[in-house]
C-alpha cells in the first residue's frame, strides 16, 4: 500500500506541473505581449447575448489594423456586462512576429480562470508533497476513513 501512496503522489505532483503550465503559460503569453508587443488601434464590431444557464455572457467581435493588414478577432473571454459599444476604439497589444496574437489590457480575458487554475495547481501539489514525503503512519488513517466513506 504505501508504494501505490508513493506512486500516487509522484502522479500527483505530475498533474500539478502540467496544470502550472497550462493556466500559467497563456496568462505569461499575454504579459510578455502586452510589455514587450506593440500597440494599435482596436475597434468593437459587434457583440453577441449568449444565454446560458446562469443568465448570460456577452462575447465581443473586434477588429485591429497592422501594416494595412485588417484583423478580426472574437474575445476569447466573455463577460456579464457591456464595457464597449460597436464603434468604440481601444488599444491592441500584439505580438510583433505574429500580429494575429493581440490583447486587450483593459479586458481581463481569460485572466480569472487562469488564477483558479493556479489555485487548482497548488492543491494537487500539496496533495502530491504530502502523498510523497510524508510518512505513511501519518496518511494510513485518512485512507482508511476514506474506504469507511468519511473524510474526517
């Protein structure tokens, strides 16, 4: 048993990598965009009312320019409330070796998700370190509290 405890642990800390990585890297994409890219002139098109079952969430069309090359992107987030109407004009961050690469500072895209990602990371972390390092007199009676069907 306390070689399946190990084995799950190292798993554990195997997930809690990856996870790192795929909530940290877009957020680390985006921050080296925004302070290293640069700027032009975006302009929303449109948006779109998707409801869903927690009332609804508006999903932005916009467009930008770079060397006369238009553009057209949808926000990749969405957000409960209008902060833009169609015409309005705001500042685009992209990337300079592929302009198709662009945020918006203003908006926090997928930014929230990528925090509770980060916090999701953390737990299977902890979980992995304490799985691996601990000893096992320590974890064998929360395992079996576990198999009687209560955590405490």
């Amino acid at each position: 048993m306390r070689k399946v405890v190990k084995i799950a642990g190292y798993l554990t800390l195997l997930c809690s990598v990856y996870l790192f990585y795929v909530f940290f890297s877009s957020l680390i994409e985006r921050n080296d965009i925004i302070s290293k890219g640069n700027k032009t002139i975006g302009k929303v098109l449109g948006y779109e009312y998707i409801k869903n079952d927690g009332g609804g969430l508006y999903v932005f069309t916009f467009e930008y320019f770079v060397e006369g090359k238009r553009y057209l992107k949808t926000s990749d987030f969405n957000t409960s409330s209008i902060d833009y109407n169609n015409g309005d004009e705001f500042t685009i961050y992209y990337d300079k070796l592929n302009p198709n690469k662009a945020v918006i500072k203003s908006w926090n895209e997928t930014v929230g998700i990528n925090y509770a990602g980060g916090i999701l990371a953390s737990t299977f972390l902890v979980f992995g370190l304490l799985m691996t390092f601990v000893k096992y007199k320590y974890i064998e009676p929360l395992l079996e509290n576990a198999r009687k069907g209560y955590l405490f």
